[in-house]
C-alpha cells in the first residue's frame, strides 16, 4: 500500500500530542484554504491526510459534506472524538477506497509532499475529482521563511539518510515546481499563494511536546532515544522564547489551488 506503512508506523506514536498540541497550529491556513474555497453548500470534500480531524471540522462548519483519510489508525481515532459528521476512512494517498468522479474538492496539507509516489497520489485525486473539481495541494514554502525548518535540522543528524531520488522535505516550492508536478497529473494552477502561519505556544513545555510529536522528531527519538532529541528540541525552542513566556514560531506556506487541465 504506497506509502501508508510507513507514515502509520511514524505518526502513530505521538498522536496525542499530535491532535491536541500541534495539529491546531495549522488553524489559520486551514481557515485561509476554506475563505478561498468559499462556502460549502453541502458540496464534497476529501482531506487527504486528515491527520486527527481539525480541518474536517471547520470544514463540516462552512457547509462543506466531508471525509477525512489518513494511514494512521491512532490519528483516525482522535478524529473520530473530534467530530460524528465526518466519514473518516483508513487508507492510502496513492490508493483511494473513494469512486472515480465524485468528488468536489480535494485537500492534502503537508500530505502530498511525502506520498512515497507523488504522481500517483496526485493521479488519484484527479480520479476521484468531478470535472469541474479542485485540488488544494499545501506544503511549506521557503524553508528560510519557516521557523520550524531550525527544528527538522537539528532532527537530521539523528535520521538514516534520505534516498537520493527521495524529494526533500522542506523545499522551496516554487510555482513552476508545483506547476510541474501537478501537471503531470493532469492539473493546472488556478491560484498560487504564500501565506505565514504563526505558531504561538503557552510555555516551553508545550512548544517541546508539540514539536516532538512531529515525524521527523518521532523517528529520530525511536533511533537515539527521546532523551536526546527532547534536548535538542529545548535547544531550538529557546531560540524562539518571548519576554512573556510564550515560544513563536513564524513558518511559510504555500497554497496552491488546481483545477483539472481542460
């Protein structure tokens, strides 16, 4: 199953903290994506990757018919709490259990950018999109614009080294990157934006947890042990500590819109 193996192994292991520390982070753009889509109007929506359900959610509250798919079993439990309205299913980016056409809109934050074939992936959301449907396609935008990118760094040392053909993880994705890729399944970009997402914690306690349950800091704490990498972590997040106790992180995305090519 693509790439589904691999992604439940590592994102099941801090969902916890996942669901209630860091997911909610991304609140802003999961917003900024649904102002752009406009009301819902009971049309269908996929979230590809839905992690534990907080885009669902807000999705189910602007009128959207929603279903969440995610590889994590422990992330689809924490969305299930989250909401009833939402048919969350367990499966696979590059294998969708969903019929061909019919859907609206799909969405995939920080998702499509770690399917083991982005192609494919990318050709199952154009299967399953109506003719007239979007893909939302949102991954990090410049790395030297994401706070978070200080983290994934000091994460490296602690990881076995990526495949050479592997794509990287933060990049700078330009139009002409996305464009290129999302052509090849078919899509052309219809809107292209780089929006900042401001990751504001209580307390070092809280921007440590949060940053753990992340994939690179799960991985790398199940090769080096948590002690180190919890120590690296504070290393970062001190860097980023405010007069009023609070941690800020201020990271880049980029939102990209597609239609499919007539």
């Amino acid at each position: 199953m693509g790439s589904a193996i691999y992604q439940r192994e590592i994102w099941g292991l801090a969902a916890r903290d996942w669901a209630d520390l860091q997911e909610p982070m991304m609140i802003s753009v999961y917003d900024d994506v649904l102002r752009r889509l406009g009301p819902g109007n009971m049309r269908s929506l996929l979230d590809a990757g839905c992690g534990s359900g907080v885009f669902c959610t807000r999705a189910v509250d602007h009128g959207w018919n929603v279903t969440g798919l995610d590889a994590t079993p422990q992330l689809l439990e924490r969305a299930r709490r989250r909401t009833s309205a939402v048919n969350f299913l367990e499966g696979d980016l590059e294998v969708l259990p969903i019929t061909s056409q019919s859907l609206d809109v799909v969405t995939g934050f920080n998702a499509y950018q770690y399917a083991g074939d982005q192609r494919a992936a990318l050709a199952e959301a154009h299967r399953v999109l109506s003719e007239e449907g979007q893909l939302v396609f949102v991954t990090w935008g410049d790395p030297a614009g994401s706070d978070a990118t200080r983290h994934y760094e000091r994460m490296i040392p602690f990881l076995p080294p990526r495949p050479a053909d592997a794509p990287p993880v933060y990049a700078p994705w330009t139009k002409e990157d996305v464009g290129e890729l999302v052509g090849s399944a078919g899509f052309v970009i219809q809107d292209y934006d780089v929006v900042q997402s401001h990751w504001l914690y209580r307390n070092t306690d809280h921007a440590v947890r949060a940053l753990l349950s992340m994939g690179s800091a799960v991985r790398a704490a199940s090769l080096v042990g948590l002690d180190i990498v919890t120590e690296a972590t504070k290393d970062v997040v001190h860097d980023y500590l405010r007069a009023d106790g609070r941690v800020l992180l201020t990271n880049e995305f980029v939102i990209v819109i597609c239609t499919k090519r007539p």
